[in-house]
C-alpha cells in the first residue's frame, strides 16, 4: 500500500497534517492500477481457457482462485496490520514529539527564570552599589554640614559680638551728642557772658579819658580790644 506523505507542524503546534499528492501523480498511479487488473483479467482468462481443455482444470483453476483469494486476503490483512503500525507509529511519534516539546517548554521556561535570575541579581548588586554610593555621600555631606554649621555659629557669635560693639558705639555716641549739647549751651551762656562783660568794659573805658588812666591800665585796654579777645570767643565757639 503506497503511504500518504506526513508533514509534522513545528513549533507550538503538535498537529500531523496530511500533505495530500498532486492530482496529476494521483491519476498517473490510477491508471497504472487499471492496466495492470486489465493484464491479470487478460491473463486469467488465458489461463482458463487453457485448463479448461485439461482433465483436471476446474480443479486447478479453483485452487488457483482459492490461493488468489488467499493472496488477496493476506495483502488486506497485510495492509492492515501496516496501517495499524503506521497509525501506531504515527500517534507514538505525535506523543513523543509532545513530549518532548513539553520538555523544551519547560527547558525554555526554566531558561527564562534563570535568565530573570540573573537580571535581577544584578539589578540588585546595581542597586545596592548605588546605595553604598548614596549612604557615603550622605555621610560626606552631613561631616559637610556639621562644618558649615560650625561655621555658621562661629559667624554668628562674631555678629553678635559686632552687634553688642555697634550698640555700645551708638549709646556712646548718643551720650556724646547729649554731652556735645550740653556744652553748646555752656559755651553760648559764656559767651554771652563774657560778651556782655567786654560791652561793659568797653562802655567804662569810653567814659574815663586814655590819658588819665595808668599806663598798665592802657596796655590791659590794648590786649582786651587786640585779637586775643576775639581768638578767646572763637575758642569757646569751636
């Protein structure tokens, strides 16, 4: 029995799909069926036709019939049991391929988790490398931090200090203008004095002759209208 060819599906699929012949090779095979039936007919009829004329052809030509009948028998039980082999062949083979891509599922998942693995290892070594980096930088900027803390509280007491000096300085330096107007006043009310004390002196030596009066007398009247008088009041002034 001539066998139909197999395709096997890869991949996912365990599927045995039939590849069916061409048309063409199909009737070429029918028609070499049809002439070798019409060269066994032709053949037996010869045969009968021969044994017939014998004394013992009926006898013959049914063993004959018997035999062919048992030949043609044996090729069904034949083809049969082939069939039944190849259908076993076939359905083993489809297990064992489903198996075995079963396997291959399995190898590959397996292979997948690993791979999984493996990336997420190394995330993990990543990740933890970036934590180290991030824990000393942390460190570096805190010891950074205590620094210009220290610092910020050295410049602060400095300003402190600056600002206790600049409040000490203004409180002088209001107690000086307080001083400064005080002796303003003074100075005026003496010069005032002292102004109104010269008009006076001025008006007696008016009244009383140069000649009659001493010489010491003239020479005090000379100094008192020379410049020391006038230095004197610019003194007090400043």
């Amino acid at each position: 029995a001539a066998f139909a060819a197999m395709a096997i599906v890869p991949a996912e699929d365990t599927t045995i799909v039939p590849v069916e012949k061409p048309e063409r090779e199909e009737n070429h095979y029918l028609a070499f069926l049809n002439a070798d039936k019409k060269k066994a007919h032709d053949r037996q009829q010869k045969r009968e036709e021969l044994l017939e004329k014998t004394e013992r052809g009926s006898e013959i030509l049914k063993l004959h019939s018997d035999l062919q009948a048992l030949a043609d028998d044996l090729d069904e039980r034949v083809e049969k049991k082939l069939n039944a082999n190849e259908n076993a062949f076939f359905l083993a083979y489809k297990n064992f391929m489903y198996t075995v891509q079963k396997e291959f599922k399995e190898l590959k998942q397996k292979a997948d988790e690993e791979e999984t693995k493996t990336r997420r290892d190394a995330k993990i070594q990543s990740l933890e490398k970036e934590l180290d980096w991030f824990m000393n930088e942390a460190l570096r900027l805190d010891e950074l931090c205590k620094k210009h803390k220290k610092d910020l509280d050295k410049w602060k007491g400095k300003a402190e200090a600056l600002e206790d000096d600049r409040q000490f300085l203004e409180n002088s330096i209001k107690t000086a203008k307080r001083n400064n107007k005080s002796l303003r006043g003074a100075v005026e009310k003496a010069q005032t004095s002292a102004y109104s004390a010269l008009v006076a002196a001025d008006e007696s030596q008016q009244a009383v002759p140069e000649d009659a009066l001493p010489i010491p007398e003239q020479a005090k009247l000379a100094l008192e209208d020379g410049p020391t008088a006038s230095g004197l009041s610019r003194e007090l002034e400043d």
